[in-house]
C-alpha cells in the first residue's frame, strides 16, 4: 500500500489553512500544529512531506512571520496556493441570529467583519485562531455564542453555519507557499514558472537600485518585494523577491547575476509552478 502523504499546517482542524491544504493536495492527510515554528520542524523532521505557509493577503499584508522564518529552515518553495476567505457566521444547532449576543475569533478576522458586527450589535471576543473559535463555541453550547470560521470548521465540529460570506470584503485572498526538504524545480519548458529569491544589499549609496536593475535590463517581471532587517542590523537589509521565469532562463541568469554583484548574499528559495489563480485574474 502507498502511504499517504502529509501537509502540515499553522492553526486548529479547520483552519483556512487546513482548508488550502485540502484543495491545494487533495487526498492527502493534513497536520495541525501550533505554531509556524512546529509546522517547519514537522517537514524537517519527517514528520510531514509539506507544509503550507501563509506568506501574504491582499488586505492586510505580509505574514512576517514566514518572512523571518523561511529563509533560515532549508526548505525549498515547491508551489503556491491563493485561498479566499470566506468566512462565515457559525452558531451552535438550534441557534438563530436573532440569539446571539456575542462573537468569538481570531483578530483579523474581526477586523475583517466589522459590518456584521454594527449590524447584529453584538460583542466582539477575542479568540487564538478561526477554526479554534468553533471549538470554545462547542463547549460553550449557548445560543448566544457565535463564531466567525471556515464552513470546514463549522462542519468538523457539529455546527451550524448562519450565514455565509460575511467578510466586508469579497476579494479577500491569501497567499501561501508551499515548501518541503527536497526542491522540485520544474522543467524549463513549464510554463508559467515563478522564482524566489533573498538577497542582501551592501550598505553603499544606490545598492537596491544597482541590484535591481538586472530584472529591469532584461526585461523580468516583478511579483513580490518584502524588506526585513538583516540579522537585527540597522545598516544591512535583506530582500525577498518573487519573480517570473525560471532560473535556467538566459534572461534571468543574466539578472541574478547582476544582483549577485551588487549583493552581499543572494539565495534562492524555490523555483516553481505558478498557481492557475494568477492566469484566471489576469
């Protein structure tokens, strides 16, 4: 028999996160840990043969977390994953909206559901996680507690969903990576292919300018640049890059190697598929 294979997870059974792993790689067995720390360690360790990193969302911005944490793992990015957010108000069985007198989950989520909460006047609580949310609701077995969750959340833990689509905003979308020990650098031919990359500048007048330019001169595109302090210097930054094309293109050969000359350390975290999402939103 082949075993099945594991994808951990940030977050409690439910999570948006569980909720990508499941769409992301279907059939496969997936891992909640408690935190970004352990859900790295368990594809580290064996434990897991991936793990999906939330590393950016459309309203609120980069995961810095993943940030900080990936470059120094030793995994390699295999793929992505755009998940919406699609967050729905879950109350115990029995329970209508006209019951509830308080809303529990996690803070950006609150933040995220602003509306329904001036509309229905009713007391946000502060909770770890979404998917967490559904579970204290459980225990708590009272009409008047709600949650704001995934559906997968509401149905693991023998809820019922309210209503759906309750977010303020209806493109809300985050992005993950997916990493694992091994890389799985595509065939050049792929299309459609992303790179990653981290870099450090040197502290001279222009630096990112100069290592920049390469991408620019021929003629690469530019998804993604994140800053982040370079080992808590002040005077070193480092940069995290997603472009378009692989890395065995001449053209892209031809940028990072440019980059490399004007920075300090450049490394590359993954070269892989680009999700459909990016083709069906342009």
């Amino acid at each position: 028999m082949t075993k099945t294979k594991i994808i951990a997870f940030q977050g409690r059974p439910g999570a948006y996160s569980d909720l990508a792993c499941r769409q992301a790689r279907p059939g496969w067995e997936t891992l909640p840990c408690e935190d970004f720390h352990s859900t790295i360690k368990a594809v580290q360790t064996g434990k897991a043969n991936q793990a999906m990193l939330p590393c950016e969302n459309n309203l609120v911005g980069r995961v810095p977390d993943i940030h900080t944490l990936l470059p120094s793992s030793d995994l390699f990015i295999v793929g992505e994953h755009f998940q919406r957010v699609e967050h729905c108000l879950i109350g115990i069985k029995g329970a209508k909206i006209s019951d509830i007198k308080r809303l529990h989950t996690h803070p950006v989520a609150m933040g995220q559901v602003s509306e329904l909460i001036q509309s229905l006047h009713i007391e946000p609580i502060i909770e770890f996680d979404t998917a967490g949310s559904t579970e204290i609701i459980a225990k708590l077995n009272n009409k008047e507690d709600a949650a704001i969750a995934s559906s997968l959340a509401a149905e693991l833990n023998g809820l019922k969903i309210l209503r759906h689509n309750v977010e303020d905003k209806s493109y809300n979308t985050t992005r993950f990576y997916i990493v694992a020990q091994e890389k799985e650098i595509p065939a050049i031919e792929e299309p459609n292919i992303l790179t990653t990359l981290l870099f450090k500048t040197k502290n001279i007048p222009s630096a990112l300018y100069k290592t920049l330019g390469g991408f620019a001169t021929n003629n690469i595109n530019m998804t993604r640049l994140e800053s982040c302090m370079a080992d808590g210097n002040f005077i070193a930054t480092k940069f995290l890059v997603d472009v378009d094309g692989h890395i065995e293109e001449a053209s892209l050969k031809r940028a990072i190697n440019e980059l490399r000359f004007y920075a300090e350390e450049c490394v590359i975290l993954g070269v892989y598929p680009a999700s459909p999402y990016r083709q069906s939103k342009h």
